[in-house]
C-alpha cells in the first residue's frame, strides 16, 4: 500500500487538493501496477513560519 505523504504551505484549496490526489493516485497505480484503492495520501498545511530552507524561514522570503 504506497503512502503518500505531502507536505505544502497552506492556502491551497480543497479543489486543488482533491485534483492533485486523483492525478498522484491514477498514475501511482499505474507505475506500481497496484490498485487505486491501495493508494493512500496525506495532506499536511504548514505555515510559512514553520518551515525553513537553506537556514531561512520561509516567511522572511
């Protein structure tokens, strides 16, 4: 069962959300050659402020 695990700065809609786990879900069952329903995806939000790359938080960019 291939677990998915997505992490974004929030702000995205639920739209976008559900568009994105239909795409990654058909086309991981598709390279894995496993069912759809074994495709699981979790979405997490974060912060600008709780997220940091190259030493910088992203909310100071």
């Amino acid at each position: 069962m291939p677990l998915i695990h997505v992490s974004l700065f929030e702000g995205r809609s639920i739209e976008q959300k559900r568009e994105y786990a239909k795409v990654v879900t058909a086309e991981t069952a598709r390279i894995l050659k496993c069912a759809p329903e074994a495709v699981d995806i979790i979405f997490e939000d974060v912060k600008k402020s709780d997220w940091a790359s190259a030493g910088k938080l992203a909310s100071d960019t």
